[in-house]
C-alpha cells in the first residue's frame, strides 16, 4: 500500500515522497532484494493496524520512501516476489 509521507508536502512540492507499507512477515530476502535494486529509503512509520487482534493498534512498522513512479516499481515487485515466494512453498 502507497501512502504519501507525513512530511510537510509544501517543503517537497517538486519531489512528494511516497512511503510503500512493508506487510508484517515479509521475508528480509525481498527486503534486501528492494534495496538493492531501487533507489529507496528504509524508513520506519508509525501505522494503526486493523487486523487479527490488532483492532486499530499502532505500530512501528518498516516502508520504502521513494517518488511515486519508483514507489508503484517497488509495489509491484514486492507483490510479484511474495507471489513466486508463495507458489514455492
């Protein structure tokens, strides 16, 4: 999931960041993989969760900051690697 960052949006106007929400469970390999091969921070954000016994609890959890487009990229290929991760259990 894309959100934009909490930072002030008037600061970075020509380059709004985006975080992608890194799901609890992903594996650190992909982690590693998205660093590796995007120009990415890894950046920790407080998010209130809505699942299992979590009801609106909120966590530091780990996101990838980027521009939009690197962000979509980065979405895309978590998704396509926890697929292929999935399918090979």
């Amino acid at each position: 999931m894309i959100q934009v960052t909490e930072e002030d949006p008037q600061k970075n106007a020509d380059t709004q960041l985006y975080d992608v929400l890194i799901p609890p469970g992903v594996p650190r390999k992909i982690i590693a993989d998205v660093l590796n091969k995007f120009d990415v921070e890894l950046v920790e954000r407080k998010q209130r969760l809505y699942f299992a016994n979590m009801e609106g609890d909120e966590r530091e959890i780990l996101a990838f900051r980027a521009p939009l487009e690197v962000a979509q990229e980065v979405e895309k290929f978590i998704f396509a690697e926890l697929k292929e991760f999935i399918e090979e259990e």
